[in-house]
C-alpha cells in the first residue's frame, strides 16, 4: 500500500515517521498535563495540537497512495507541522497565563495557509477514490474555517467575541474536521486492515447527511435533531463494522481493528450523550476528542507506522523484515486501549459528576498512553533500526 514509484526513496518515509512520533509525544505530554491538574483549555488544545499533526504527518504520505497523485514536498509538511507545532505550544502557554495569543495566531494561521493550500491542490487533482477525497475536501474547508475562528478569538477580531463563536469553533473542529475525516478513511481502513470480503462501506449520501448535521450543530440552528442524526450514521457504521469483522479472512482480531471498535463505541456515547446536552461541554470533549478522535488515530497511527517503517527500512536495504502483525505487540496494545478507554470514560464521568477523581481518572488514560509510546517506539525499532546488507 504505502510503496510508490512517486516517493523520493528514504526521505518520504522518515519525514512522516518523524512528524508522526512527534505527535505520539504531544499526546502522551498532553495525557500528563490533565493529571497534574493543568488548566482544561491547556489541555483541551494540546490534544487538538497532536490531532492536526497526526492528520499532517499521515496525509503526507495517505494521500499519493490514495488519490494517484503527486507528493507534497517534504520540505512543505515539516514546515507545516513546525509551524503548527510551536503555534500551539503558544497557545497552551497563553492559556496557562503568558501573553503569547498573538504570536500563537500568526503561527497557526500561517502553518493552516500552507498546509490547506497544499493538501487542497492534492486533492482536487485526485485521480482514484473521489468519494474518499469528497470527504477529505470537506474536512478540510471545516478545518479551514475553524482556525480562521480561532485565529479571530485570539486576535479580539469581533471586541471580545459572541458566545456562539467557542462553539461553533469546537464544532467545526471535533465534528466537521476531525470526525469526518476519521469516518472517510474508515470507509477504506477498515475493511483493508480486517482482510474483509465486504469491501469498503459507506455512502456519498450518508456523507453529505453528517455534513449536513455538523453544520447545524456548528451555527447552533435544531443542534439536538443534529446530534440525533449523527447517532442513527453511527449506529449504522457500527453495524458495518460487526459485519466486516465476520467476513474477515483472518481470525485473529488485529488490534487496530480493536483500537477502531473502542474509538466507534466512544463516538456513539459522546452523540448520545450530546442528544441530550443543550451545550458542548468538557465532559463531552473529553469523550469525543480523548476517546473517539484520539483513540481512532492511535489505532490508524499504528499500521501507518509499520508500513513507513517497513518502507523506511526496505529502501535502507534491510536483509529480513518483521511481518507487520509480528512487529505490532499485541499485549501491550491491548493494555494501552483498556487503560485509554477506561481512562477516557472515568475523566468525563468525573468532569460531569465528581472532579474530586479527576486525577485517579487521567493518571489511568496517562497510563495508556506511556503503553501506547512503548508500543509504538518497538513497532519503530524493530524496522528503522533492521541490519542491512554489507
């Protein structure tokens, strides 16, 4: 899947397991600073900090195998997830009290430009898998968008801002963005990681449906009804998902398979949960952005990484290669997602019900995610670090 006569042999596969490892230990810094009882919006936008560099790190390397279309150039998306990175690293300090909004806005806004840019041109010169890049187009105009609201928070654009503006911003970014790109590229994820006989799934129409849903939760107008929608899609990609794990050619579950299975079930909790909230709240964040949204790209960022690694190591010359499924650590995966997703439920229990067990809660989901850096730094080792040939 990820070897291509259009990548640059070595730098391609290294630039992204860079950029990816980078935003494995945003995640795992992030998961200490909700222990240690650092401010919610800190933390909140650290976890938003490591989503918008996984998602710049996977691209770089998704979307040519994907679409049939040309790289980026690696210089484009290390600047991009440079800029990204020390723009959020402004504003978790400027929420922690430093006067840094300003600079954290030039940042974010001059990184989303390039990076939007970029991506855009790929994605209108798809040549393979339109509705896949219909659904990657449209997360990324949500994406465009959001900063752009972002950026005019920070900047005091609207002297001070309305009320609405925090929300919409959340919503753009947990539903429009983040969630709809997850759910695009579990149309073809999934059924290729469970060696499936039933194919990729989903619908052009189910698609314009959530979009349609995630504005009307973004601009406020019957969010409710929204929500409720959103629930029914996901139900029905939940029953696609059982589906395809029985038709799945190997017997063993693959543990990013199980990775997905946790992150949809948490995605359904958070909409119910949302179907009777007049307000996005940080229980329900936590349950959308620690739990579907992170836990999904944890279990992706595993077999991506296997696969650049692999390629990393093959283009070095490496004399034998693990098979991806020997490399992956199973028990250790399995620990790491029984710990996030436990983690992940108890923190928003208690940001709902009893901050007292805050910290029990998060120092359970900070435990998954150090598993989840020892999990993916073997993975890493037993590719980049292969004998090669004399």
């Amino acid at each position: 899947m990820i070897a291509s006569e259009s990548f640059r042999a070595g730098d391609a596969p290294l630039g992204s397991i860079i950029i990816l490892s980078g935003a494995i230990l945003v995640h795992l810094s992030a998961s200490c600073m909700l222990a240690f009882g650092v401010s919610e919006l800190s933390v909140l936008h650290a976890y938003a900090a490591f989503v918008v560099l996984a998602i710049v790190a996977a691209s770089h390397q998704l979307l040519p195998v994907l679409f049939r279309v040309r790289p980026l150039p690696l210089f484009v998306t290390i600047g991009a997830a440079l800029l990204y990175f020390v723009g959020f690293v402004l504003l978790v300090a400027g929420f922690s009290g430093a006067s840094t909004f300003e600079f954290a806005a030039i940042f974010l806004g001059l990184a989303t430009m390039v990076w939007v840019v970029a991506i855009g041109t790929r994605i209108l010169l798809a040549r393979a898998e339109r509705r896949l890049a219909v659904g990657f187009g449209l997360a990324v105009a949500a994406f465009s968008l959001a900063v752009f609201l972002g950026v005019t928070m920070l900047l005091r654009w609207m002297g001070g801002f309305s009320s609405w503006l925090p929300q919409m911003h959340a919503a753009l970014m947990l539903l429009s963005f983040s969630s709809i790109l997850i759910v695009a590229l579990s149309y073809k994820f999934v059924p290729m990681f469970a060696l499936s006989h039933s194919g990729a799934y989903g619908s052009r129409f189910a698609l314009f449906i959530a979009i349609a849903s995630t504005t009307m939760i973004a601009v406020g107008v019957y969010a409710r009804i929204g929500y409720v929608v959103l629930l029914l899609i996901s139900v029905t990609l939940c029953w696609q998902h059982l589906r395809t794990f029985s038709t799945r050619l190997r017997k063993k579950v693959d543990a990013s398979l199980l990775f997905a299975a946790a992150s949809w079930v948490l995605g359904a909790v958070a909409l119910l949960c949302a179907s009777f909230s007049s307000s996005i709240g940080a229980s329900l964040i936590c349950l959308a952005l620690m739990g579907w949204i992170a836990i999904a790209i944890l279990g992706y960022a595993m077999k991506i990484l296997g696969f650049l690694a692999w390629q990393f190591a093959r283009e070095r010359g490496a004399i034998t290669l693990l098979p991806l499924g020997k490399a992956i650590p199973e028990i250790l995966a399995r620990i790491a997602l029984c710990a996030l997703f436990v983690g992940t439920l108890a923190t928003s229990a208690s940001l709902a019900w009893a901050p007292g067990y805050l910290p029990l809660s998060a120092s359970i989901y900070l435990a998954g995610s150090v598993c989840y850096v020892m999990l993916f730094g073997q993975i890493a080792r037993s590719y980049v670090f292969a004998k090669t040939g004399s």
